[in-house]
C-alpha cells in the first residue's frame, strides 16, 4: 500500500494529521469565526476524540485528513 506522510507544495506545508497536532486542533476547533462552517465550536474531549478516530481511520486505512500550514 502507497502512503504518504509529507508532501510540500509550493509555500504550503502539509501532514498527515497526527497526535501532536492535538494543540493546534484545539485552538482551531475553539475559534467561532473558523468553526462557523465547520459545525460549530467544539471542545477539548470532543476534538480529542475527534483526532483519535482520525488517527484509527489513518491507521485502517492509510488516508483522512491532512492539515495544512
């Protein structure tokens, strides 16, 4: 099976989503202004569970979200 875990595109940084990007995901998901499209403001124990079944789904199968800088 293919898997990526990095790729660079021109002046963008990209991650397969991992464990430690738990911080920043918390700060994103307690932004409204970002949130606002993206179902809301959610919570540090909801954006952890989110990241966890991510990281299954990564795990599973080798794809899901990415996060970009």
């Amino acid at each position: 099976m293919l898997s990526i875990e990095t790729f660079f595109p021109s002046k963008l940084i990209s991650d397969r989503l991992r464990s430690e990007h738990l911080d920043l995901l918390c700060i994103m998901h307690q932004d409204s202004t970002i949130m606002a499209t993206l179902a809301g403001v959610r919570s540090d124990e909801q954006t952890q569970k989110i990241l966890k079944e991510n990281l299954n789904h990564w795990e599973r199968y080798g794809y899901r979200l990415w996060i970009f800088r």
